[in-house]
C-alpha cells in the first residue's frame, strides 16, 4: 500500500492505494488506520483497496469545517470522486461503518456493494455502547478486543504515557483525531441514520465480532432489520476490531461480495 | 484591590471511604449520595455565609457553575445569585460564571444577568466561562471540538444583545434567531464588567486582552504553582502590546484559613481543607479533557488541565500544603504577608477568596472570614494603589438603590 495525497474541495487528503481488483473504498474507524494496515494489504490481494483518512488523523491536515454528519458523508463522497472512482465497494469499520452508511443512504445509485464492518451509527438503549471518549488509554483493549492481552500489546507497543514528551505527543494525536471523530460520535454515537437506513439499494454485509463489548452483535440485527438486502456474518472470537483479531475471515467475508 | 468572598458550595458528606467506592465526585457521582433534606439545610446555611462575607466588608460575594458535582452544588449559580442580591445591599455579586455555550439559547444568558444587574441595582460581576471539560462536553453533551467555536458565538450573541436596542436578526451557526430584543437591560452600560475563568488556554489569554475583560485563574493548586500560569498570561499581555498592565485585568482564587494563631489555625482548619483535597478533588482522570476541547496549540504549550492524571495533590500533610502555597493559613500576620506574596508575585487585583473548603462548618468559616475582613484586608487594600481609578473589571452600582420592604399589607387608598 501507498500513502498519497489527493485534493478535495476543503482539505488535502492522505489515502492509502495498492492492489488490484474491482474498487474498494474502505474507510477507518475512530482509532485510525494503525491497526488496519495488515487487513488492508490482504484486502489488496483481491480489491484495488482506497483508504483515505479522515482529516486530521495521521500526518493529515485538520478540516474545521466538517462539522456534522452532513459534512462527514458530502466530504467522504468528495473524495471518492477525487479518486475517480465509480460505484465502488464502500466498506467501512465502526466510525468508518458509519459513514459509509450514511453515504449509501444518501446516494444509493452509486454504491456496488456494501460492507459494514461493526458500524457504529445506531442506539439501543438494552444496548448502551460504552464512552470510548472518557476512557484511559489502559482501559481500551478491554471493551476493543476479543483476545485483551494480544490486544493491548498490539496498540500499546511503544507506548509509554509516563514519558511527558511522549505523553504531550499522545495528547495532541488524541486531540486531532478524536477530536475530529467526536463531531459524529461525541456523546452518543447516533446521528439519525436508522431514518435513513431504509434507503440502502446496495447488497450489504454486516460483519461483527461475535465478542464485540463496544458495538454489540445486538447492533448487527438493528442494521439488518432496517437495510433491504443486508446479510449478517457474526465471526467467532473476536472483539470489536474484528479486522485485525480475524483478518483472513473479514477478508474472505468481504471476498463473497463480487 | 478587590477581595470577593467565593464558594464553591462542596457536599459536605462524601463518606470517608468516597474514594474507594467512587470514581469520580464529577460527572457519574451517585445520586444515593445526595440528601436533599440536608441539601435544603445547606444551601441556606452556604447562602448565609456569601451574605455574612458582604457584610462585613468583602469587595464581592462570588459563586459559580458546575453541574453534577459533589464539590460544587449550583448548576444554576444565577439562582443562588438572586437570592443574594436581595439579602446584601453593598457588595457586588460575582457570578463567574454562567457557561455561555450551554444555554439554548444562549440569550438567556444575556437575559438574567440583566435581570440580576437590575434586582441588585448594578451590582452585577459576569463571567463567561467555556467550562470545563466535565461540565460542558460530559455532564451537558457539548462536542468538544465544536465547544469553543459555540462559545464565541454565544458570546457575540450576547454581547449585541446587551448592545442593540431594537430588535435584530441573529443568523448563528448554533443559534438562529429572528427577533433578538433584549427585555430587560442590564443597568451598567454598555454592560456589566466581564471576567473570564481559565484554565491556561493561550486563546482565552487572547480573548481577554482584546476584549478588555478580566482573566481569572481559578486554580485548586494555589498561588505558588499558579505563579507559572499567570507569568505566562502577563507575558501575553506584554506581547500582544496591551494599552496597560492593570493588575485588574487578573484574578485568582485561593483557599484561605485564618486563626488567631498558626497553630490554631492547623487545628480548626486542616481536617476540613483534607476532606477538599482528598474526597472533593477525585475526579476520574477520563472527564478531564476530552479529546478536541483543548486546542492543539495549548496541548503543545504543554498546559494540561489541573484534574489530569498525576496533576492532583492528594494525601499531602498539612504543613506541605500550607508551605506549597495550595493553601494560605495561619495567623492574620502569616496571612497577610503570604497574601501580599500572592497580589504582588501574581499581579492579581481581583482575589477570589476560597474560605468555606470542604466540609468546613459554618461557625468556623465565619470565624475565618472576620478575621481575614478585620485583620487582614485592611493590610493589602494599600497594593495596586495607582490603579484605584481603573472601574473597567468592576461594577458600578446605582448611587441610590432600592431595599427589600418589609411585608405588610396596608389599607387600600381608592381614589
């Protein structure tokens, strides 16, 4: 995969490319794309996989002006179409997940396929899904991982908070992309996209981790009731970030889909 | 100088274990906690102490916003405002403040402080504080990175509100508005006297200087460690080459205890100021900031906020607390030459008096504050005496002003 920059009608955009096969946009969760970057090079044996980053997460410029949802899916469609991609596969993981939904609901003529991948987006109240806003770094792989221990290696490898310089580092990445993330998911991760769901003319996949304790699979049945054509595939032994605790499954899920 | 007598209004029966049991005195605190047949008992007990302290000769009576807050019970601080303006005749009534960007619309905001600007014949101190990131993003739902650009706008909202005097359109990204029309006004024009609580922001340095209103820092930490931010804010204030350096363009809060002796002063207070420090400051280091809230530039300036993991003081003796200037105690000579350190060190010509801490009862807090009134006001009202005349950070109440009468009825005279 490549990192490169495209330019959007507000902000540059950073995006990884690589591979060959039918297009696929896949778009990250609240966490960014550290964690996805092995799924995205499998995802690349079989699409030509597009993964832009939302601005402000990574090197990538900040963008004050989106704000809301609205802004969230027009800027997401911008740069799809700065990619010069059409009808694309438009996968997306959690925050991801939800703004493809959103982009589908808007414009269903120009999705070939849909994947959510534990999408955030909806609320059930049996079903309150845990602030990821007020937790202390330590207290992530609990509620993100289906194997805590490997998890938490994984995302805290090179970490050390006690570190002050390291800490202020933490911080200001912290700031620019939950900062960014929480226009769409602070306080509650909903932003009225069950009214919109019933939209959706792509064939969709729900892929969850059967051991999701963020999103819960309770969440995979809200989004199948509400999508026309929306098939579920619950994966054992996994947690919320089912693409890096199954890579090969999520993979070979999002592979039936052409 | 100017000395406003502060509370903060703490729960004063968080159980001894409150740590243990709890996580946090802010945000998720448990309801069980609260009595509201005690809550009835202290209000009026904490309201009599703001209208004692106006009376014997504080510039101010001061209180403010937090919201589900064991050490802070006045989500609606213009409430307990108003209720002060009736029972005091003198002082100003410092409300620092109302969290302007909370209030849909935040009109209303503009609203009561002109009715309490009235109610209390221009006795009326603002503050617009952002709040802090408990309160505003996690107890009342705020996106932390749209807070402060919801902020400004509320305060440009209010400011033309105060300012216009017929009705405008107020097309706002947060608010929209056909028909601003201000009823009542405030009595001081063009408005009350603004300050602004922070908390180390460079934007609300900035804020400040252009907009000639008062910065506050209401720190827990005391004048010591508070030294560091107020330099920075005063070599702001050099920078942006501000028209003057009037020490009322500063405030700062710090908690005071007089006795008649040192000693004494360790005896009556320390198990009080312990139960603030101890209990009333556990906050979960996870409300401290929310991520946004801060801006990037004021991260890298490396200012954290005080309820950060590892910035809280806990369990420190009272002699380290008292030395580290978290506190100032002791006689009124010990007091007012640390007092003097803290105006003279800080540049501050608005102190904001922190004397009722934690589960303080109410005889001891009078006790400490007539002390601090006759005793050792008197010694600092001398500081800063070049700048007496400067009326810009203060208010300016009617010469003549209304009393509450008495309720009796009398016999109607029908012409």
């Amino acid at each position: 995969m490549e990192l490169k920059t495209i330019n959007t009608h507000r902000v540059p955009v950073r995006y990884y490319e690589g591979g060959e096969g039918p297009p696929l946009v896949f778009l990250h969760g609240a966490g960014g794309l550290v964690m996805d970057l092995q799924f995205l090079d499998q995802l690349a044996r079989r699409f030509h996989v597009y993964a832009p980053l939302v601005p402000g997460y990574g090197d990538s410029e900040e963008c004050p002006e989106l704000r809301d949802m609205l802004d969230f899916t027009l800027h997401t469609w911008d740069v799809v179409d700065a990619l010069g991609v059409r009808n694309p596969i438009l996968a997306g993981f959690s925050m991801g997940g939800m703004i493809a939904g959103e982009m589908a609901a808007l414009a269903p003529h120009d999705v070939a396929r849909l994947a959510l991948i534990a999408p955030a987006g909806l609320w059930l109240d049996e079903h309150p899904i845990p602030d990821i806003f007020a937790m202390l770094p330590y207290d992530l792989p609990k509620v993100l991982f289906y194997d805590e221990v490997a998890g938490a290696q994984a995302m805290t490898a090179g970490m050390d908070l006690g570190d002050p310089k390291f800490l202020q580092a933490f911080l200001v990445e912290n700031a620019r992309q939950l900062g960014a993330a929480g226009k769409i998911l602070f306080p509650i991760p909903e932003r009225g996209l069950a009214g919109r769901l019933y939209r959706i003319r792509a064939k969709t996949l729900l892929i969850w981790g059967e051991s999701d304790k963020l999103i819960a699979p309770a969440y995979a049945r809200a989004f199948q009731n509400a999508i026309a054509d929306a098939e579920v595939v619950m994966i054992p032994q996994a947690g919320h970030l089912v693409p890096f605790e199954k890579t090969a499954e999520v993979v070979a899920a999002l592979s039936r889909l052409v | 100088m100017r000395f406003t007598w502060f509370n903060l209004m703490p729960w004063p029966y968080l159980p001894e274990d409150f740590r243990e049991q709890n996580r946090s005195v802010w945000v998720d605190i448990s309801g069980n906690l609260f009595d509201p047949v005690k809550g009835h008992a202290l209000y009026n007990d904490y309201m009599d102490l703001l209208e004692y302290a106006g009376g014997v000769g504080f510039d101010g009576i001061g209180v403010n916003e937090h919201h589900q807050n064991g050490y802070g019970l006045m989500p609606s601080p213009n409430l307990i405002a108003a209720g002060l303006a009736r029972r005091t005749d003198q002082c100003a009534i410092v409300v620092l403040g109302a969290s302007i960007a909370l209030y849909n619309p935040p009109l209303r905001v503009a609203e009561e402080f002109s009715m309490l600007d009235c109610l209390s014949g221009g006795r009326l101190v603002a503050g617009f504080p952002v709040g802090t990131s408990m309160d505003t993003n996690y107890c009342y739902g705020t996106i932390p990175g749209l807070t402060r650009e919801k902020y400004a706008e509320a305060h440009e909202l209010i400011r033309r509100a105060w300012a216009e005097r017929e009705p405008f359109a107020f097309n706002g990204r947060y608010t929209k508005l056909r028909y601003v029309n201000l009823w009542p006004r405030p009595v001081q024009q063009p408005h009350p006297p603004i300050h602004i609580p922070g908390g180390g922001s460079l934007e609300t340095f900035d804020f400040c200087i252009d907009h000639t209103y008062s910065y506050s820092y209401l720190s827990f930490g005391g004048y010591i460690r508070g030294k560091q931010l107020m330099d920075a804010y005063w070599d702001r204030v050099a920078q942006r080459n501000t028209p003057d350096t009037s020490p009322y363009r500063a405030g700062f809060a710090q908690f005071i205890c007089v006795a008649d002796t040192d000693s004494e002063a360790e005896r009556l207070y320390a198990p009080h100021v312990h139960y603030f420090y101890n209990r009333c400051l556990h906050v979960y280091p996870g409300f401290a900031d929310a991520p946004g809230y801060r801006t990037i530039k004021t991260i890298q300036k490396g200012v954290l906020s005080q309820y950060a993991p590892g910035s809280l003081f806990q369990e420190h003796p009272w002699k380290d607390l008292v030395e580290n200037g978290h506190v100032i105690a002791g006689s009124p000579e010990t007091v007012r030459q640390r007092m003097e350190e803290l105006i003279e060190g800080l540049r501050v010509g608005n102190v904001f008096c922190l004397m009722q801490i934690g589960d303080m009862p109410k005889d001891k807090c009078m006790h400490s504050t007539r002390l601090f009134a006759e005793k050792v006001m008197p010694k600092l009202r001398h500081l800063f005496a070049e700048y007496a005349g400067d009326g810009r950070f203060w208010c300016h109440p009617l010469p003549k002003r209304a009393v509450p009468a008495e309720v009796r009825e009398r016999p109607l005279v029908d012409a």
